[in-house]
C-alpha cells in the first residue's frame, strides 16, 4: 500500500504521475454540463452544511480526493487537492464536487485538517473536531437507534448511497465536538470511532485517522447507480464534549446480536493463549483493536472464575495484569469494572450461577486472644469513634431495629438514614461525618420506594448532603445465602468502589433470612444464630469489618404489659437475636390512639440511654419532651381531652346550623337552650366550655350597631350574640333563580363587633371583622 489515505492498492510499477492535483484553472472542458435526468447533481447547500459540521473550528488544510466508483465500467485517475479551512471553503468544495460529477467521480474528505499540501497519513492529522461511524451492515435502522438511545441525538446523519442486501440504506453518523481536537486527543478520537463501530457493527477501518468518507451533497457512482449523497438528520447546535463523549461511548453496551469478542479460530488469528501476551495498540494499528483484545482476555479470566479454578479477587488481578501489560494505552479502572461485570453478567446468564463463596476480607488469626487484668487496665489508648454517637451504633457491630407492622418503622429508619448519610444529628444520634450507606431493602419496590423518598420531608442541606452517599435497592427478589451474598457484596463494591461503606442496613431481616441447611425459620433460635453468623457477619467482614450494621425487624404480639415490663422480648427469635446484637432499638405506640411512638433504646457497649417519645410533626420526625406528657392516667387524661374538644365541635356547628335557620344565641341562652342535646351535658358544663372557646378566639361577639344592622333585637348582657368564623345568618326573604326556578334563602354574612381578651377577659371591639385573627399562642 502506497500511501497517504488511498485505501485501494496501486497498481504495481504504476507512475507517480497517475495521481495529479485538480487545479480547476486547468480544467479547460468549459462547456456548460447536460443535465442527467436519471441522476442527481451536487447540491451546494448540502455541502455547506457538511463543510460546517466536519471543519467549521478547524484551521489548515483539508486533504480532498476524488476517484471513480467502482462498476461503471470507466476508469480514471484519483484527484488530490488541499484546500483551505477558512470561509470560502465551501465554494472550493461545490466547485470540485461539480467538477468531479462531471466526470463521474466520487469526492471524498479526511475528516481533519494538516498543515501542508501532500500530507494525507494518520500522523499528519493536526485538527478533527467530529466523531463519525460508518453502518453499512445489518439492521441499520436499528443500529442507528442504539446510538441514539445511549449517545443521544447525532449532529448529522448521512446517507451514504450504498444500499444493503437487505435493503436498507446505508449511513454515515456524526458526533461535533464542542472544539476540534488536537495532539493526543486525536487519538482519543480515532479510538472512540473504533469503539462505537465495535459496538455496533460498523466499518472497523475509521480506528485510523487518514481514513476518508463520502461529502454529503456529492454524487455516488458505484455498480451503475447514480445517487446524491444526502444529508437526512441535521442538528447543528447539536455538540459534544469530548470527556463527556467518551464516558457516554464507554457506558453503551454493544448493539443486539453485536459480539465484541474476535474470532480467533480463523487461520489468520493466533489462538487465546496468544492473545494474553499479544500488545493491542490504539487507533487500529494492530490486527484487532483493544476492545476485542480486552474482552477476549477478559472472558477468559471470568470463566476461570465461574469455574472455581480462580477465586474472584485473583480473577480480577489477572484482568488488571492483562491490562496494564497488552493494551497500550491500558484502559482506566472503571471502564475495565464495567466491562468485567458486563461480560460476567451474559456468562452468568448463559451458564447459570458461579461455584464462588464470599472470601473473608482478613485472615483469622491463629491463637485466641486473651488479655490479663493489668493489660486491659494499662491500655490508655483513644477509644474507636462510634459510627453513631453516643455508642447506638459502634465500628464492626450490630443494631437491630425492631417494630410492629405499620407503626412507621420503615419511616423513621429512612429519615434516620438520610442524616446520616448528610452528616447530620437525628433524634440525638450524632455521625461523625456524612456516612457511606448501602440500604438492602426488600419490601417497597422502585416505582413506590422514589416515590417515598420524595416524600420526605427534610431540610434541602439535609437532602443534597445524602444525595450520593446513601444508596438503596427496590424489592428483591432473594435470599442472603451463598449466591445472594456474592450478589450483595458486588453491588455494594459497584456503589462505593472508592472508600468503604460504613452502614450496612437490611430490611426487613424475614424478606431476605436464610436459615440454613435446616431451613429453619426466624423463630428458630439456631436459624437465627446461623444468619446473624453465616450470612450477616461474613457478608459485613467481605465488605468492611469495621462497618456497621443495622437490621430491620418485626415484633411478636405481646400485651402492653409486657411490652411495658420488657419490650425487647417482642423481637421474633429474641433469644438468639438479642444475645448477639450490640444495640437495639424497639418502636412502639404506647396509646394506640395516639399519634405518639415510644423509642425503647438497649445499648451492650455503652451506658444506658432514655427511653424517647416521637412523633412525625409537619413531615418530620421529633422528640416529644417528655416533661409534657402526662405520667399519671394518661389513657384516661387523652380520652378527656377529645371529648372536649368534641364538645367545642359540636357547639361550634350548632350556632352555625341555627343561624342559617335565622336564630343568634347569647351564652346564657345557648346555655340553657342546649342542656343535654347533642351530648353537650348541663348548662355549667356548655357555658365553660363556651367560655374556653371564645377564650382561644374560637368563638367572638356581635353587639349593639352591629346587632342592629343585622335585625336582632337589642341585647343588654356584657357579651352579646354569639359568632363564628364561617356563620351566615338567614332570613325570610328568598331568592328565586330565573334560569333553574329553584329557590334558595337569602344569608347574610355574619361578622364579629366584639372579642374577648384573652389576658384580661375584656371585651375589646374588633379591629377589622373581615379578617378572623386568634389570640396568640391560641391553639383553636
């Protein structure tokens, strides 16, 4: 191959001189061109638009050539020109593209600009500024829409001319740049068209910088057919950031029915051993490209690992060695993980589940540690900071949550997770700093747990500091035994791949219990044991053993009396359960008809803290201070307190109805013409609860002018009528309504005069009736 970018071998013992530079001076065929009516011309708005997307930033020279199609039964010579990337490129280019439709050539471009008229390699590439792939086989449609869907819309797409034997149109897709590259990024560049075009099937040889492609607007002449290159989608404020491009590229999956791995059963392949010690180079300078070489050397690793001949951590040394020594440059850690778990994912799925067991994170010691007194006492070194202050949740231990169905377990554990994974106090459980958390939830499934986060109602310093590390999963659907767990611990290493997690929180414990070879349930205290054992703690040890761990479990029935006597009893397998964890946590309602919850807290490696009461108030939830409730009677005190308040209901809905009907009470008459209606008791009873109410601004007065202007008779008692906020007072008169003929009473508007003081008990007259205004610190 001769070359700068001609991707046709040249005729052996050719002359140099069969390729000559156009110059349109010497074109001295000046008479006017016949138009084709079977084909199509050049079309100059079309090229300006493709001159735009592929050099509009670019600077120097633009390598163009032209040479005819194959098929047509004609020769000729290829044609080399350099011309300028400056703005009248565009009429250099229509003017050579109608030059070259005359002779029934093919005009094409080097997507990138050079520095001196001859040069054409791949090293001579000082500006590209688009990324392009060329699909010219398969399912074209659908190649186009994958790209689409994970790399967004294209600044332009081109059909080329070409037709597949399906049928399909053949494209040429491009990507702008939001500035042209240059120096290594070239190489960039060329290795994301590579990438793209192993992904989804397209034309391999665009690995290579110098490789040229058709100009939109141009003609195509190939196997007798004469077509328009066209331009058939153009967004031109359409452009990519090159960082942001190629994590885009390296998050896409390959196409359906795309399968990266080379085939190295052909002759001309050397055999898989071959492939681990053979160095791929970027920008296609080998026989495969790095894509194909990684994921054959990576396939190879993995099932070695499915097999159990290596354990999952040399697995991945051997992957990292692969990389580091063949692939030049070595791809970055995350895209070689994601590539891993991709592949491992299709194996998975193909050859069913791994002969794997989670490895312990540290190797036992030998001996059994054992301390003397003197030892212990002369240790002066600084106690380990808890994970959750003060000592509710401490490095390497085990809380457990327990509470009864719906009583808001699942709430409060999330809300409480949420400040810690913002680094913030919750209920007087302090963080040492914003938390790393992987929540392992399995009964709220996605749709209904984003809806639930959503709905939480915290502060939006709270929520921004959680945003990234507190990281939950929807509903599962499996058990934490052997696979569940090397399923876990991969999510939780995908979650957190830079720094460990610090909490892991499993809710609820019977979604996901695995009671062992006996299958034996979570009542069964050596299930029990086998879990918190086996599965919770080897899983915490794989992962982090200095993280914590917090359970989320329900409650047995028990009588109030035992819960009251001992709460932590109601825990389902509580003899095994409560003799292994470090703090535990009961959450229950103490009145069940009060909104109220009562926190029981059990600490093993600290002293003991009170017992809290509290309540969900505007969203959140809050400490109730104890000083207010009451200690003794409380049933008793809360039953009296809503049949007051019912009574104050009651009567409120009792002036109002009767003021509709035209009738206004003083006190002393609403006294006595109430007595023992509506379960209102005796005039005493009514008249304290009237004097409570119009106290809280509940109920206010009308008096003198303003009685008069209403029609009620004048009143001389210290208080006058009786109002509320919403009372309408009727009349006799009514009102007929011309369209419907029905007929309603007139009302009118009844507005308070008077109120009564509540510091001093005078009666004040009212600033504006119109606005209803409570005593404050009045709680109506």
């Amino acid at each position: 191959m001769a070359h700068d970018y001609d991707d046709r071998p040249e005729t052996p013992g050719a002359p140099k001189e069969n390729l000559i530079h156009f110059n349109p001076w010497r074109d001295f065929n000046d008479a006017a061109p016949m138009a084709d009516v079977f084909g199509d011309e050049p079309d100059p708005e079309q090229i300006a638009q493709f001159m735009e997307v592929v050099f509009g930033y670019c600077d120097g020279l633009i390598p163009v050539r032209s040479f005819i199609d194959k098929g047509q039964g004609i020769d000729g010579r290829p044609h080399n020109i350099w011309i300028e990337a400056c703005d009248n490129t565009t009429d250099k280019m229509v003017t050579f593209a109608n030059w070259a439709a005359r002779e029934g050539a093919a005009v094409y471009v080097i997507p990138g600009t050079v520095a001196m008229s001859g040069q054409a390699k791949a090293a001579d590439i000082l500006q590209m500024q688009t990324v392009v792939v060329d699909i010219d086989t398969g399912d074209i449609a659908a190649k186009r829409a994958h790209l689409e869907r994970h790399l967004g819309p294209p600044t332009m797409v081109v059909e080329s001319g070409g037709i597949t034997p399906e049928g399909q149109r053949k494209a040429h897709v491009w990507w702008k740049l939001t500035e042209p590259a240059e120096g290594s990024d070239i190489a960039r560049v060329t290795r994301l068209r590579g990438d793209i075009a192993a992904k989804v099937g397209g034309d391999m040889h665009f690995r290579s910088a110098h490789q040229p492609i058709r100009v939109a607007g141009s003609v195509y002449y190939k196997n007798s057919l004469k077509t328009q290159v066209q331009i058939v989608e153009l967004n031109a404020d359409r452009e990519r950031d090159l960082a942001e491009f190629v994590e885009a590229v390296a998050d896409m999956p390959p196409a359906p029915g795309v399968n990266l791995a080379p085939d190295f059963t052909t002759p001309d392949k050397p055999r898989t051993d071959e492939v681990l010690v053979t160095p791929v180079r970027e920008g296609g300078q080998d026989d495969w490209s790095r894509f194909e070489g990684a994921s054959a050397a990576i396939g190879y690793f993995i099932r070695m690992v499915h097999d159990g001949r290596l354990s999952k951590d040399e697995g991945w040394e051997a992957i990292c060695g692969y990389n580091a020594a063949m692939l030049r440059p070595q791809w970055p850690v995350e895209r070689l993980k994601r590539e891993s778990e991709r592949l491992w994912a299709i194996h998975v799925e193909k050859h069913g589940p791994p002969l794997i067991r989670l490895d312990s994170a540290a190797p036992a010691p030998n001996e059994m540690p054992a301390f003397t007194l003197g030892a212990l006492l002369d240790d002066d070194s600084p106690m380990p900071a808890d994970i959750i202050a003060p000592r509710v949740l401490t490095p390497g231990g085990l809380l457990v949550l327990g509470g009864a169905p719906k009583v808001g377990k699942s709430d409060l554990l999330i809300s409480w997770l949420v400040h810690m994974a913002a680094g913030q106090p919750f209920l007087d459980f302090t963080p040492p700093r914003p938390l790393r958390v992987f929540y392992l939830q399995a009964e709220i499934q996605y749709h209904y747990l984003r809806e639930r986060m959503r709905q939480i109602t915290l502060p939006p310093k709270v929520l921004a500091g959680a945003r990234d590390n507190l990281v939950a999963t929807p509903k599962l659907n499996l058990l934490l035994d052997t696979e569940g767990s090397v399923r876990v611990a991969e999510a939780i290493r995908r979650a957190f791949p830079a720094e460990p997690v610090d909490i892991i929180c499993i809710d609820p414990i019977r979604n996901l219990f695995d009671g062992g070879p006996d299958g034996g349930g979570e009542n069964d205290n050596s299930a029990m044991m086998f879990f918190l054992k086996d599965r919770v703690e080897v899983l915490r040890d794989h992962i982090n053993p200095d993280c914590g761990v917090i359970l989320a479990h329900h409650t047995k029935k028990l009588s109030k009396q035992q819960v009251k006597d001992d709460p932590f009893l109601a825990l389902s397998g509580a003899s095994a359960l409560r003799g292994f964890y470090t703090s535990g946590l009961i959450l229950h309602r103490p009145d069940e008809e009060s909104p109220q919850r009562k926190l029981e807290i059990e600490l093993r490696n600290g002293p003991a803290l009170a017992a809290k009461i509290i309540d969900k108030v505007k969203g959140e939830w809050v400490e109730i201070n104890p000083m207010n409730e009451r200690l003794v009677r409380a049933e008793l005190g809360a039953r009296h307190d809503a049949e007051r308040e019912r009574k104050g209901e009651v009567i409120t809905d009792i002036l109002e109805r009767e003021a509709r009907a035209g009738r206004m009470y003083t006190m002393t008459l609403f006294a006595q013409s109430f007595e023992n209606q509506g379960g209102l008791s005796g005039q005493t009873s009514i008249r304290d609860r009237l004097n409570v109410l119009t106290t809280k601004g509940v109920i206010k007065f009308v008096k003198g002018d303003a009685a008069s202007g209403l029609g009620l008779p004048v009143d001389r008692s210290k208080f006058g009528y009786l109002c509320t906020e919403l009372m309408e007072l009727g009349s006799s008169e009514e009102l007929v309504d011309p369209s419907t003929g029905e007929v309603f009473p007139t009302v009118t508007p009844v507005r308070p005069s008077h109120y009564k003081c509540a510091q001093t008990g005078a009666v004040l007259p009212v600033e504006n009736p119109d606005i209803w205004v409570y005593p404050e610190g009045a709680n109506p």
